[in-house]
C-alpha cells in the first residue's frame, strides 16, 4: 500500500515517447513581464489608479478636517476679561478622542457618548440639563446634597443604566472619571442663601470640583450669574462691566461668592491648563422650579395660583429679564462644546418692570390677582438685562422662548404640584425641549 503511494505515475512515465515533452527553455526575464502584462489587461491599471486617487483623496479630507480643529480661529480679545482656550488646546485633542460633541464624528459612525458630572442635577436648571444630556447619549452622574433640589426632579431617570445619582456635599473632595464637569451645585434663591450663607459651597465646592476637572482632564463649566453685576451702573450689562456689588451685604455670599469662583476657574485654567467654560445667567424661569423660594416668577405664579395677592417688592419699577429654562440649557450646552472660555452673558434681553412682570401672570393665570407693595428688600438690584452680543456672535445663541410662552409651560407645572393636577404632568417633561 504504502509502496504503491510513493510509486504512483511512474510507469506511465516510462511509457512516454522520448521527444513527447520538450521542457522550454527557462526565460527568467518572464517573471517581471507577466505581472505586467497582467495589469495592462482588462484596463486594471486605470483602476489601480483610480483606486489610489480614491483613497488619497478620502485621506487628504480627514487630515485636513482634523487639522480645523487645530486652528480654531483665536478670539482677540478686545478687553482683558475675555479669553480664548487657547492654553489646553492640547487637552482638546484628548476631549475629542474620546468622542466630543465638538469634535468631527466621520459620516456613518456613531458619536460615543461622554461621561458627564453635573453638580446640583437635581436642582431646577440642573435636571433640565440632565434630560438633554441623556437624551444626546451621554452618561450623566448626578451630585447633589439635596438642598434646594428634590429626588422627584431626576427620578424619571432611575434605572437608566447611564444615569447616576450621588448624594454629596460638593464642600467634600469627590474622585470619578469624567469628560465634563457641569458645576452647577449651589443654592440659587435669596430664601435659600440667606438661611444658609453659600459663600463656602461657591468657594471651597468650587475648588473641589476644579481640583477634580484638573486630575482627570475634564472639561469644567460654572454657572455664575448675573449677580456678579451686583446693581450695575452700566445698562445693558456687557462681560466686560466689572460690576457693583456690596461686599458685606446679604446677598454677598452669593454675589462674591460667584465672583470668586469665577476667579478660581481664571486660575485654574491659566495656571493649571484646565479647559474652562463660564457662563453667567440670568433670571431663568421654567418647570421644577423651587415653589415659594423666593424668586420673583416662581412667587407670583404659586402666588396667583393659590388665589393670594402678587407681592411686589419696593415701587415695582425694578426690572429684571427672564428666560426659559430650555433656552439656557441651549445657552450651556452650546458654551461647553465650543471654544471660547468666556465668560458669556446667557439670558433673555427682553426686559419687564415687576409690575409688567404680575401683569403677564395676571393674563395667564387669574385677571382679578391683586398685587401688594412691600418694602424693598436689601441690595436689590433697580435695574437687570443682559447684553448677549457675544453669545449672539461666539456660541450662535440666543433664546427663543419669549415670557408669554414660557410662563404657561411652568404654571402647569406649578399647577401640578401645587393641587397635584396631573393633567399638567405630560407637558412638564417634555417642555424643556420646546
Ligand atoms: N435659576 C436662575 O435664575 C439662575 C440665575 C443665575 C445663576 N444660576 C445658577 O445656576 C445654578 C443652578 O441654579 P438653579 O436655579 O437650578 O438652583 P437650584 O437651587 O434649583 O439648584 C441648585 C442645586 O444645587 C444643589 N446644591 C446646593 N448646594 C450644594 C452643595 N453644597 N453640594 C451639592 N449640591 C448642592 C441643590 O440641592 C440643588 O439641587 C446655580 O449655580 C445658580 O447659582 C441660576
């Protein structure tokens, strides 16, 4: 068997005649030829090159898109205050790896969600941003020591595996692993700040969370506020007006206190390299806002609803500029994304006296609400609107929402809670994107 293997064909070799098969001559000079040849055939070398054209050209779009990325256009600064991020552009680089909002996603991939703290999630302004920034995809870890916010603001959310919920003090140090720190944690009502001074919550939390931005290479954003205008001697307030606030007053803790956190997030970001966005708000109005804290449009509306007197606050004259709540998560989310530090006024130019302001509320909630005058309260400011020029021109924002559409938004929240109407319920969660 084994013989008949290894000897197989060998007798039919025998039988060949001896001139059957002439071996040609060994031509080593075919061996280049043929390739060639091969490829002259059939037109296959136009579409090898054709081919590399190709891809030359899909390689020379990606790197030239990337390389836009590397030369974002420098802001000049004009006036000191305003900074291009231009020190940590290189943590940029980093940021878009791993899938930014800001960075180029090539056609057909998915864009990979981000690892987000927001700080004071469960507040008002907070669990707003928290919808939108699940709704994106990304995965958000709540830190909130529930002052003013309450569980019911986020709890839409519960068994969301990309959803995260942390009671915390932001005074302590927190370690996790982030893209983007929203810091958003700090009481935002004269009620709640004046009960319990926040002065060491915008300073030391602040810190704590710049700390955290720095060691993990996160992108950091503060909510400031208009307050830091304090009573502005300049009308409408510019980014650049420094402001006029009383240092000791009863507001100061918040007033100051923003402004230091401004200049901690200055600090950091020259000194340290952290990639920093600030955003200073105005008055925001919306859905899961705080009832009875103190704010002027939350006031009148639990006011009107409960068929009690508006209570206005000195002659009335005082104005303020309101803006809905899904127009600032716009403002935020399109600041923390692009490329300029700030700091950027985001609230809407449209200005009310208090009195227009109860009038708007009287249409939409109950004609015959009666106003009251009070006395005045400390520091209040006479006079609040925001220039949001720069907005306009840097971020491509600017609200939408005007008051007499925002407010009935919020009063079927109110509504809701108040007398638990749930007819107002559908419309309260989905409001935010309108
Ligand atoms: N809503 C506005 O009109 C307005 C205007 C200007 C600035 N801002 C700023 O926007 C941010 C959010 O404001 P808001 O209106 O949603 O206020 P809010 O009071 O509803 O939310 C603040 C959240 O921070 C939490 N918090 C407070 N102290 C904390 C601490 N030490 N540690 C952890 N969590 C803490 C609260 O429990 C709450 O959930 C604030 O920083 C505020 O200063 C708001």
């Amino acid at each position: 068997m084994g013989s008949e293997l290894i000897f197989r064909g060998h007798d039919d070799e025998t039988q060949l005649p001896a001139d059957a098969y002439s071996p040609k001559p060994h031509k080593p000079w075919l061996s280049i030829v043929r390739p060639i040849r091969y490829m002259l055939c059939e037109q296959r070398l136009i579409f090898f090159f054709v081919g590399i054209a190709i891809a030359t050209l899909i390689f020379t779009l990606s790197t030239s898109s990337t390389s836009k990325v590397s030369h974002i256009p420098t802001y000049e600064n004009p006036i000191n205050q305003y900074h291009q991020s231009s020190v940590a552009l290189t943590h940029r680089f980093t940021f878009e790896n791993r899938g930014s909002a800001g960075g180029k996603i090539p056609l057909g991939l998915k864009r990979k969600g981000l690892r987000i703290v927001v700080t004071g999630g469960a507040g008002f302004v907070g669990s707003h941003l928290v919808d939108r920034l699940i709704a994106r995809g990304d995965s958000v870890i709540v830190v909130d020591n529930f002052f003013t916010g309450r569980k019911e603001n986020v709890m839409h959310h519960f068994g969301n595996p990309r959803f995260e919920l942390i009671r915390h003090d932001v005074v302590e140090p927190l370690l996790l692993e982030v893209d983007q720190i929203y810091h958003l944690a700090c009481p935002a009502s004269p009620v709640h700040y004046k009960f319990n001074p926040c002065y060491k919550t915008n300073v030391v939390g602040t810190l704590n969370m710049l700390g955290l931005a720095k060691r993990v290479g996160a992108r950091f954003l503060l909510t400031s506020t208009s307050e830091v205008y304090g009573d502005p001697l300049q009308h409408p307030q510019v980014e650049t007006y420094w402001g006029n606030v009383n240092p000791i007053g009863v507001r100061s803790c918040y007033d100051e206190g923003k402004r230091t956190a401004e200049t901690l997030t200055m600090d950091y970001h020259r000194g340290a390299g952290v990639e920093v966005r600030i955003a200073r708000i105005f008055n925001t109005y919306g859905p899961r806002m705080c009832i009875d804290d103190g704010r002027v449009v939350s006031n009148f509306v639990a006011q009107a609803l409960r068929k009690e007197p508006l209570t206005v606050y000195g002659d009335g004259k005082q104005t303020r500029s309101f803006q809905y709540v899904s127009d600032l998560v716009e403002g935020l989310m399109r600041l923390m994304e692009g490329e300029h530090v700030g700091p950027f006024n985001l609230g809407n130019p449209g200005e009310f006296t208090m009195l227009e302001l109860a009038q708007v509320v009287q249409e939409t909630i109950d004609p015959n609400a009666k106003i009251e005058f009070r006395p005045n309260t400390e520091d209040d400011p006479h006079k609040r609107k925001p220039d949001i020029t720069r907005a306009k021109e840097l971020l491509g924002w600017e609200p939408v929402i005007p008051l007499r559409k925002g407010l009935p938004l919020m009063v079927t929240d109110f509504r809701q809670r108040i007398f638990g109407d749930k007819e107002g319920l559908a419309s309260t969660t989905t409001s935010t994107s309108a």
